[in-house]
C-alpha cells in the first residue's frame, strides 16, 4: 500500500485533534474537530481518497472507537 497522506488523531470526549501529513512532510491539517461522525467523515473527505489515506488513533478504545469505525467504514486503513 502507498499512502500518500497520514492522518493522527489525539482523541477526547467533546472534540480530537487532528495532524495530517503528506508524503514531502507538508502540513495539510492541524487543528481541533468535534467528536462526532459528520466531522470526522469530512475531515477525512478532505484530506483525499481512502486508497492513500491513513489514519492513526492514539486510543482506538472508547473514546477513539468513533473515529476508527468512521475510518473503516470509508475504507481507511487504521
């Protein structure tokens, strides 16, 4: 797999904060985004197609389920 875009999510209750890269380092996201579905499925439309999106959740239990089921049910590798 060639991911062209990595995605990290610092997770808490109300809201996560996200970090996007791309391959040259460039920053293509760096701020809060609320801690819910439409949110995170927005924010990973924008950062590009799933094939070359990855995301990284630093508590992929309870408080980060949220955004690993999001990310896997729009095909992004967790």
């Amino acid at each position: 797999m060639s991911y062209r875009v990595f995605c990290g999510l610092d997770v808490g209750k109300a809201e996560h904060h996200a970090t996007a890269l791309d391959l040259a380092g460039k920053l293509r996201y760096d701020k809060a985004i609320a801690n819910d579905e439409a949110a995170l499925r927005a924010l990973f439309t924008q950062l590009g197609e799933p094939s070359g999106l990855v995301v990284v959740v630093d508590q992929p239990a309870s408080i980060g389920a949220l955004p690993v089921a999001v990310a896997q049910a729009m095909g992004i590798p967790v």
